[in-house]
C-alpha cells in the first residue's frame, strides 16, 4: 500500500488499528495504523514503533510528532483502517512510503 513518506526507517510489527482512542490497547513495539493522529491522540505514541494514517500531509499532526520520535512513519495510505486487519504483522518503510502485509 502506497503513501507518502514522512518519517524515515523500516519498522516491522503488529498492526494496531485504532478508530477509538479510549479503546486502545497497544504495546510497546506495535505500530499504530488510524484514520488521523491529531493532538488527543498523542498519549498512544509512548508506546509504539511506527505510525500509518489515511490523512495525508507532511505537516499533520501524526508526521511532526513521528519525526520528533523518529518513528518510521507514511501518511496518506488509502482504506488503511479497512485492509490492515488489527494484530497483522505488517512493515512500515517510513522513507519510500509504503506498507507491507506480511503473511
């Protein structure tokens, strides 16, 4: 799945995708896959290794905060909440901007 590259670095791990901040259940090393990361989320980058949105945008929240991290991270990536399934082994190539389901 292609998106924009944000955050450079390869992280490989589990796919938490989060819809509901409040039903977050992540784990250090999981990588958080959601529609948007505004402030409000900010509490679950404690923990994870790599960061996929749907909403794209160098300068969006989620971008500026994985880069501060340095989280591998792309952005932009279309129905990611719909194709990566929750708890997936999934790769995350921040600096080409794209993402791997592994199998």
């Amino acid at each position: 799945m292609i998106g924009l590259p944000v955050s450079g670095g390869t992280i490989e791990g589990r796919a938490r995708v989060i819809l509901d901040s409040a039903q977050a259940d992540l784990e250090a090393g999981d990588i958080l896959v959601t529609a948007y990361a505004d402030p409000s989320r900010s509490p679950l980058f404690v923990a994870i290794a790599g960061l996929v949105t749907e909403v794209r945008g160098m300068m969006t929240h989620g971008s500026v905060i994985a880069r501060e991290d340095g989280l591998p991270a792309v952005v932009g990536v279309a129905d990611a909440t719909r194709l990566i399934l929750d708890g997936q082994r999934i790769r995350v190539h921040g600096s080409d901007g794209y993402v791997e389901i592994l199998l």
